[in-house]
C-alpha cells in the first residue's frame, strides 16, 4: 500500500457484501497532520467529520480492496466550509486515483468492457480512470516546443460525420494535440482558444488540405506560418 502524507493505516479486516469478500483498509488522520482544503489546497481548520466512505484500491488475489475512511470538512478563511483534500482521490470520486491508473494502463492494451470482465469491476468504472487519465494529461502536458501541426478530418459515422484532428508534426515529437467534433469554422476555433494566443503565435507551419473552414481560420488565428497545403 502506498504512503499518504498526514494520513496512516489503523487496521485491515475481511467484509463481506451480497456473499463477496473484500478487504477494508480504515484510514485516519495522523497526529498533528495537517487538513487541506480542496478548493484553495491550503492548510485550514478541521470544522467536523463525517460519516465513513468507502475508495476502491488495486484488487488484490480477486478480492475487491476498499480504503474507509471518515472525511473532515474545513472552515477556510478563502474557501468557507469545503471537503477536504486526500491524496489518494479527487472530488467525489470513489476511486482511488492508483486504482484508476491501474484501469486505464490495461485499457491501453485490452477493450474497456474486457478491462472489466477481467477486474470484475463495470465498464463504466474504465471509463471514468481513462477520463481521468486523459483530463490529466491534458492538464499537465507541455507545449511549449509545438512549431508545425497539422489538421485533417476523419468520419466516425455514416452520414458524413466528421471529427478534426490537429497533430503537432515537429521533427522531434509527432503527438495527437486535440480532437473536435465536425469541420467547421466554430470547431477549429475552439482548438486555437484552447492552445492560446502565446502558442498560437509562436506557429511557423501549418499543413492541412484545402478545405475552407480550416483555410479560414489558419489565416486568421496564425498570419504568421507558413501554410503547406497537402
């Protein structure tokens, strides 16, 4: 089990519910830890504590593995009342952010729904890790060395329906950078607002083919790059 600052394991029993067994792992606070607020992340007052609940870990030998543990709401001077933070999970979710890394990592390699036959956990819960994964990702990400990208379209389904694909296309990383949904003006846009001014600016080329909603927005979010038509 991994070490949790301010936090230590009380004790460890078998449960048992609808006829299966899984591990309890109690969680309390450790002695003059400090509570974090979840919505500043800084160190508040401890204003109460609530009922136990309940963070699916790791599976171990098939049993399901459940961290319990009492959360604490604070009194912060930024935020008010608010939850505070773990470091094991975020917001509501009851996943453990190991146990959603340890999903997402087999999501790579098998189908969600075989992800979940074989963990005996539900589709469901794959994709959240895998949303979680991707959100951080995208979170922490650099693109500051992106100078050349590329933007094709794709169809997903009949009927002609699209989705825009932009790539970076530098010598030293070719990467997947955002996907929208359809072709048009309005999507496109939303790529360029979320890259930025700053990065869109620092562009130098370009390469899409001549469809014009992207002709369009090339020549008005980045003047400055060379625009290689495939």
């Amino acid at each position: 089990m991994p070490k949790f600052k301010s936090f230590v394991y009380k004790n460890v029993k078998w449960a048992k519910d609808n006829e299966e067994k899984s591990l309890e792992v109690t969680v309390v606070p450790r002695k003059n830890g400090h509570v974090i607020c979840s919505g500043c992340h800084k160190v508040a007052k401890c204003y109460d504590t609530q009922k136990p609940r309940w963070f699916e870990f790791v599976p171990l030998w098939g049993y399901k593995v459940f961290l319990v543990y009492c959360m604490r709401r604070v009194n912060c001077k930024n935020c008010g009342i608010k939850i505070e933070e773990v470091p094991w999970a975020t917001g509501k979710q009851t996943l453990t952010k190991t146990y959603m890394n340890f999903l997402s990592d087999w999501a790579r390699k098998l189908s969600w729904q075989e992800v979940a036959r074989s963990f005996k956990t539900s589709w469901q819960k794959v994709f959240m890790s895998v949303k979680y994964i991707v959100e951080w990702g995208l979170q922490h990400r650099d693109i500051s060395g992106v100078e050349a990208i590329g933007v094709d379209e794709i169809a997903w389904r009949s009927g002609h329906k699209y989705l825009t694909l932009v790539y970076q296309i530098d010598r030293h990383c070719i990467r997947l950078l955002w996907i929208g949904k359809d072709r048009t003006v309005k999507t496109f846009l939303r790529f360029f607002r979320q890259f930025g001014p700053i990065w869109s600016s620092r562009l130098k080329y370009i390469c899409s083919d001549m469809w014009k909603p992207y002709l369009k927005v090339i020549q008005k979010k980045t003047p400055q790059a060379i625009h290689i038509l495939d």
